[in-house]
C-alpha cells in the first residue's frame, strides 16, 4: 500500500483525466491540491488498489452510477487491476461478477483505471442484519445466491483465489456478484493420446504451470486464504495439473466457508482457524443461537474440511443446501425462475458452453421434479435430448448428473448405466477412498435398489460407500448419516425390519448430534423410523415419534397435515388401554391449540375421540364439555 505523498502526485491527474471523459467525481476540485485527497473524494485505499464510486454522463445526456479501481504505480497492484479487468472482460454478460464498463492503461507510468458496474459491499451489511434479525432464512437466500456465482465462475474456467468479506458484493439489482478475482484458470489444452501430441501438450501445461505460480504471489496472504494454496505443488506431470486445478477451486469453497461463518457472526480470526483446523466446532458454536447452529452444521460438513478432496463442490453445495431447505418455498420458486431464465438469457447471447448448459439443465429438471413443476419439463427434457453427448461423455460430474436426472425421471435403469459410468471414470482418476468414489457407490446402491429383486446388491455398493466415508470423516458426518439412513430406508423396503430400524435409529443419533432438534433432515428419518415401528405393530413408539415429529413439522411449516394427523388418530385406536389413548390424544390438541390455521374438520374429531375416552373411563363431566367443544367447533365451520 503507498504511503499518502505519493498517491498525490499522480491521483489528481489521473481523476482530472476520468473528469475529462466525462465521469464526474463528486467534491473534486481540478485547481485545488489537497494534501487530504482520499478523505475529501470519499476514497477507499485498500491493499492493492484505490477504490470510489462516481457518475458517468453517456451519450445521451444520462448519468450512470460506476465504481472506479485505480491501481498504486507499481508492478504488482497494475498487474493486478489489469489482470481483474481481462478477466470481467472475458466474463462480460455474466451475471457472477461485477460488469466491466471501461479500461484506461497507463502502462509506462505503471497505473491502471478499471471502470465497472455500481455496486455496494454486502458482508458487513448482512453480518448486522443476521444479528439484529437473528434470522436464519434470509441468510439461507444469501448463501445460495452467492453459491450460484461462484458455481457459475468456476464453470466459466477461472477460480477466484481471493474470497473474503470485500470480494462479494451486490449489484443495483440484489445480485450477488463476486469481485477482486485475481486467478484464471488456463483450461485451454487437450490432452491428446496420440503419442505425436505429447511434447506440444507437455509445453502447454510448462505455460500453464508458469501462470499458476505467478498469480499465486498475487493472492493476498489474509485469514479466508485456505490452508493449502502456498502449499500447492505445481508438478510437471500431466496427471497432476486437473488435480491442482481443482484443489484451486476447492480453496474458492474453504474461504467462501469463512465468509459464511462470518455472516453468522463468527469473529474470523487465527484462534477460529486453529479451531477449524482441529475440527473444534464446539468452542466456535458455543456463543451462537440454536437457529444458526443447523448453517454451521452444513458450512462444517461441505466446505471447511483442511483436505481439499474432502470439500464439497460448488454445484454440490448448491443442492445440498437446495434440499436441507424445504422451507423456503417463495426461496424456492425465485431461485427457479431466475434459472430458467438465465439459461433463456445466455442462449440468446451464444454464451452458454455445452458444458455449463447440461449442468443447468440437470439442475432445472432436478428441481422440477423436486417441487413437482411438471408444467415446465417438457421445455427442460427438450433441453437434456438436445445436450451434446461429447460434452458430457468425457466429464464424470455430468455423468454423475445426468444419473441423478433419469432417477427423477424414474428411469432407473440409465440412473444406474450413468452412474455406472461416473463410476468407472472416477476409479481412472481417484484413489479407492476418494468422497467422489464413495458418492457414485451410493448412487448406484440406491439405483439397484429399484431394479433388484432384494437390496444385497444395493446393500454391497452402499456399505462399501460407508467404509469410504467412515474412512474419511469423524464419525458425525452428515455424508455417514446420509449413508447410513439409505442402507436402513433399503431394508425397510425389502421388510427386513430389525435390520432397518438399527441403521435408521444410528442415522437419528448421528444427526442428532449435528443438528438442533427441529432439523428437516431429522424429521425426515424420523418419518423412515415410524414406518418401521408401524410394520412391527409397536404402536406406543410409533405414536412417540409421531408427536415428536409435530413439533418439528410445526417449526419448519407452520402447520401439520390433516393426512399426519389422521394417520397417528389410526395408530392410536389400535392401543387397548384408555389411558394411553387419552394421553396421546391430549398432547395432539395441545399442539393444534397452538397452530394458527388449525383443520377444524379434524379438530372437531378429535375433541369428540376424546370426549368418547372419557365416557370409556366414566368421566362423564369431560365426556360432555368435550363433546360440547366438538359440537361448537362444527357450527363455526
């Protein structure tokens, strides 16, 4: 960072240059020389560049807000700016990154004016809002959204190498957009079989190496930099540059994992690194609300492992996050339109690769079918039959989704043919415990499942994926429990029942442990462990659960279906003792007492089983002041 004197020399002239093509920096004055010229243009003077914002008067008279990058006259902040405005020149139209407007080059004076779209810094405003609002949801919006631009950066061939607080911002719009990139990702050479193409690959991969290295003494040495990218050996041998890239990209997702700790109120700082490195999320929680714990809990598990390979990707993230949400609907269906018309966008503007369009295809169809949107899908399976097969043939990611895809279709035979072939190109790439090997097991565990007589084929497949997994994380690992729940949901289907409810109740304990109590994936293998109870008759734990589950479906929706409630009223008509009936029927109302838009159908016929318990037990005073509240309850409706 320069030192003040210095700055003056040659910032007027440069700001009398930008007046003279018409952009106007408010409180500048050409004839005056203040020695206080950042404090007197609201200048922001940070590690590598001057940053302001200004007004620029187009050619029809209309003013237009931009931010202004102007770099310190040395070889390293002008490399830098320069590098950036290439990079949002090549990423133009995209909505992941702040929108390039102009560039000046004063290469001999070694300074750089980088004009973009107007935009404002997020973190800090999102960090006091989460801690007045405490609100939990709103930050869910927040993660997605910047998800999506870093996915859609990473498909694009860069990584960003440089995320923290100052690098997200939000445009006029409420997009979140990245800046402050400093790394591309030179993905341009083939690798060629033909042994006559070796020596021209070798020598691409020495260009690429060489560019790697150099932007990597760009990267600022702050507290989000992930552990490993000093470390990163850039071998010169063809089978580790995919490998180094992608641990690139992996350092993008532990630094936005950071970012995301900070959103929660997390002071970032080498104490919360020491923790994290040693995986000490108890002392880190401690001081937070429960509400927050659950996004800790995913943050954790997907992004803050110190191996990169233990790292979720970006488009994994993404629909993890999608899916432990189920909640935000109005989240939901913006976050779906806004996709569809993205990719209506991006083929109008011929920059949507093949690449990038059949991961969003799968992602369309995915979430289609997910929120049962069948009115859309017959422009989406337009799409998919329309993807170039070379395009995903080659790449094991596109395998893997394309499988998941025909699963939703319930095709569950090409679910298994993709998956089966994401299989067999990962073992090429992988070791035997890679996370990518464990999660195409699972997949095609979970596809034989649907085409097998009996789960011993899926059982195979799906505890090798648990070994894996075992292998990899700690013990409370939501991966184990995802695992563990599908092994146990397979014996449930294939009536196995004592073997079901072991792997269902140890998915429970995991997850219990990781999540606060009215956590959607707990109320999801409580619904798994209910069934198994109800196929064994064991009524009494069944009905436990039941109600256990009210509570949870109420926080998360507000409401409890009239089908739960009837389907526990048939559970507890089987049990003999009166006691127990009232007990249970008790509890149900006192939790529709707190409902706001209770079934009064179904209230109505619950007052009345009860008012009937105690006519059983000869209580006749509640047998008439319960039959009384059912009659009234039915000539309101």
């Amino acid at each position: 960072m320069e030192d003040l004197n210095q700055i003056n020399y040659y910032l007027p002239q440069l700001i009398t240059f930008l007046t003279q093509h018409k952009y106007e920096i408010k409180g500048f004055d050409a004839q005056k020389r203040d020695s206080n010229i950042l404090a007197d243009l609201e200048i922001q003077q940070e590690e590598y560049f001057l940053f302001l914002r200004a007004n620029k008067t187009n050619h029809e008279q209309n003013q237009q807000k931009v931010c202004i990058k102007i770099s310190y006259s040395d070889d390293q902040s002008y490399e830098r700016v320069k590098q950036e405005a290439i990079i949002l020149k090549d990423l133009l139209v995209f909505k992941s990154v702040v929108q390039f407007v102009e560039e000046f080059d004063f290469e001999d004076q070694r300074l750089f004016i980088l004009i973009t779209e107007f935009y404002d810094k997020v973190a800090q405003h999102q960090i006091e809002l989460a801690q007045k609002y405490n609100d939990e949801l709103t930050l869910v919006n927040v993660y997605y959204r910047i998800l999506f631009s870093l996915f859609e950066l990473h498909e694009n061939k860069y990584f960003h190498g440089n995320i923290n607080l100052n690098s997200i911002v939000v445009d006029g719009e409420g997009n979140y957009k990245l800046t402050n990139l400093v790394s591309k990702e030179y993905l341009f050479h083939k690798f060629d079989s033909d042994s006559k193409n070796i020596s021209s690959s070798s020598s691409n991969q020495e260009i690429q190496i060489e560019q790697i290295q150099q932007q990597r003494e760009l990267i600022n040495d702050s507290l989000y930099i992930s552990p490993e990218i000093k470390k990163i050996i850039t071998k010169r041998k063809t089978n580790q540059i995919e490998e180094i890239l992608l641990n690139l990209k992996q350092s993008d997702v532990y630094s936005l994992g950071l970012v995301f700790l900070s959103l929660l109120g997390v002071q970032i700082n080498k104490i919360t690194i020491k923790q994290i490195k040693h995986q000490s999320f108890d002392e880190i929680i401690k001081n937070l609300p429960e509400n927050k714990r659950k996004l800790i809990s995913f943050v954790r598990n997907f992004m803050l492992n110190f191996k990169p390979s233990l790292r979720a990707t970006v488009f994994q993230l993404r629909k993890s996050l999608f899916h432990q949400y189920e909640e935000v609907y109005l989240f939901k269906e913006s976050e779906l339109q806004k996709l569809k018309e993205l990719v209506q966008f991006y083929e109008q503007n011929k920059k949507l690769s093949e690449h990038y369009k059949t991961y969003l295809t799968c992602q369309l169809i995915q979430f289609d079918l997910v929120n049962n949107n069948y009115m859309h899908l017959h422009y989406t399976k337009k799409l998919l039959y329309n993807l170039d097969k070379n395009t995903y043939e080659k790449d094991h990611f596109l395998m893997h989704e394309l499988g998941i895809t025909y699963y939703y279709f319930k095709d569950f035979k090409k679910y298994v043919f993709y998956s089966l072939k994401a299989l067999e190109m990962r073992q090429k790439i992988y070791p035997k415990n890679h996370q990518f090997i464990a999660e195409s097991l699972k997949e095609l565990g979970n596809g034989y499942k649907h085409i097998e007589t009996n789960c011993e084929k899926s059982y195979t497949y799906k505890s090798e994926a648990l070994n894996i997994y075992k292998s990899l994380y700690d013990n409370s690992h939501e991966l184990i429990a995802q695992t563990i729940q599908s092994i146990g949901s397979d014996f449930l289907l294939y009536k196995q029942y004592q073997k079901a409810q072991q792997f269902l109740t140890q998915s429970l304990e995991i997850r219990q442990q990781l999540y606060v109590d009215n956590h959607l994936l707990i109320s999801e293998n409580i619904c798994e462990l209910i069934k198994c109870y109800k196929f064994q008759s064991e009524y009494d734990k069944c009905i436990y659960w039941n109600l256990k589950n009210f509570k949870i479906k109420y926080f998360l929706y507000k409401q409890i279906s009239y089908e739960d409630l009837t389907f526990v009223q048939s559970l507890i008509i089987k049990i003999k003792d009166p006691q127990k009936r009232l007990k249970y029927n008790l509890k149900i109302l006192k939790q529709l007492n707190k409902m706001e838009n209770c079934n009064l159908q179904y209230k109505a016929d619950l007052l009345n089983s009860i008012s009937y318990i105690y006519l059983e037990i000869k209580d006749y005073e509640n047998y008439k002041q319960f039959g009384n509240h059912s009659k009234n309850l039915l000539n309101q409706k």
